[in-house]
C-alpha cells in the first residue's frame, strides 16, 4: 500500500492500493489538537495535585526532599502520561479520545513505541516559548499537519468521525470461523492490529462488490498478506481459505464480540 502524492496542505492523508482503491483519513487541525491538549494538561495537572496532596503529610519534616520529588514526579508524569496512554490506547490521550483524534503513522502502519516515545519527548521544543507556540506554527506551515514531534516521529494526528455502524452480518455472514478456535491467537491479533489495519480488512470487504474480479482477487492477497505476519495462526486453520475468506474471518475477529469469552 503506498501513500498518494500530496501537493501542498492536504485536509486529509489517503492510501492508495495497486487497485486503485484509496481510503483517507481526515488530517486534526491545530484548533482541535490544542483542545485535546488542553484536556490532556488538565488531567496531568489533576494527577500531579494528587501527588502533591500524598505528599503533603511529609513537607513539614522535609520541604526540600518533597519539592524536589514533586518536580521529578511532574517530568515523569506529564512525559508518561502521553507515552504510556497513547501505546495503550494505540493513539489516543484522554483529550484525543473526546475530541475523536488519534495519533497513527504517517505511512498507515502500525504505530511503533519509539514512534510514541519520541512525539512525547519531543513535546518540550513545540511547547516553546509559551502556549506550544512552536507546535503550532509548525502545524500550520507543514504539508500534513505535524508538530515538531510528529515530523522527528514520522506520525500524523487524524481525526475519526463518527460513522453508521456498518452491518456486520451482511458483510460477513456468519460463517464458521477456523481461527476461533485459536482464542489466545486472535486475542494476539486484536493487541497488534491497529485501529488503522482493522478498518482496511473492513473497508476491504465493503467495497469488494466495486472491483473487478481480478482487482478483487490482487487486493485481498495483499490484505492478507498484511495480516498474516502479524500473528501466525496454524495450518490447519487456514487450509482452503482463499484470501478473501481469510480477511473476512480477521475481520470477524477484530469486529465481531465473541460471545464465549465476553461472559
């Protein structure tokens, strides 16, 4: 899958598959991304107040320790804070998940831990001199929206819409499903799979009435040659699926609620 050229400042980063089939993502503009910040520094601010109220009892016989455990405890949490929500949550803070952004590559992989620690680490040089005026600029002047980090990071912040739930059972019959009888595996395969790699398998199968036979056939090969890395699932789980099939069965997987492990 290979990223469409952009020419100048794009609203939206899109993907293009050899088939001609393209998905888009719209670009977080600097006006949302600063409201989500703003969320973002009020919960680490609510952290640190209760971190300085558990220390409180202690100021009295040792200010200087406490003052400094205080600064220390701030440099870790509002580092950590992004760094550790946004690999848990593959992209998103508390303040993206409310405004509906997420941070993914620019390239449409799969986000990578140095990709987050190195966004996050960034942060001081865009909050510079005041009020992330560096950011900020940077986001207004850069071809897909990126702040000094996400360009050091090669990531993008995308706004996900809402959408109509699509409906599951007529884009994947309910079928039996080989690879579910491998639960440990396809718990595996929803940690890997990014919400980005998840919507491909499904828009795949959503569109697949559009293409031509032979489009048809060449794109669910690459989709599932996509997937299949990601978590190796027995042979005889995937003996006599073509290509489709198995994409429609990682697809159920990843969508579907499975109702043996929800009880």
């Amino acid at each position: 899958m290979s990223k469409i050229p952009l020419i100048g400042r794009s609203a939206s980063l899109a993907f293009r598959t050899p088939e001609g089939v393209s998905f888009s993502y719209p670009l977080a503009g600097p006006v949302s991304r600063f409201l989500a910040l703003s969320i973002d520094l009020i919960c680490i601010a609510g952290i640190t107040v209760i971190l300085n109220m558990a220390l409180g009892a202690f100021r009295i016989a040792t200010p200087d320790i406490v003052g400094a455990v205080l600064m220390i405890g701030y440099f870790l949490v509002s580092i950590g804070y992004g760094i550790v929500l946004e690999w848990l949550w593959r992209g998103q803070t508390i303040g993206k998940r409310i405004l509906r952004l997420r941070v993914m590559d620019i390239q449409g992989l799969r986000l990578e831990p140095s990709q987050i620690a190195i966004r996050n680490l960034l942060r001081f040089i865009d909050s510079l001199p005041v009020f992330y005026l560096v950011g900020g600029v940077s986001c207004l002047i850069s071809r897909n929206c990126q702040r000094i980090g996400d360009l050091a990071a090669n990531t993008v912040v995308v706004r996900m819409p809402l959408i109509s739930e699509p409906d599951l059972d007529r884009i994947m019959p309910g079928k039996f499903n080989s690879l579910r009888q491998y639960p440990h595996l396809a718990t595996r395969l929803r940690q890997k799979a990014s919400p980005a790699e998840a919507s491909i398998a499904l828009r795949a199968l959503m569109r697949r009435e559009e293409l031509f036979p032979e489009a048809r056939i060449e794109l669910f090969a690459m989709v599932a040659d996509h997937f299949r890395p990601l978590v190796r699932f027995p042979e005889e789980a995937t003996r006599g699926l073509s290509d489709e099939q198995y994409v429609t069965n990682i697809a159920d997987i990843l969508f579907r609620v499975d109702k043996a492990t929800s009880k």
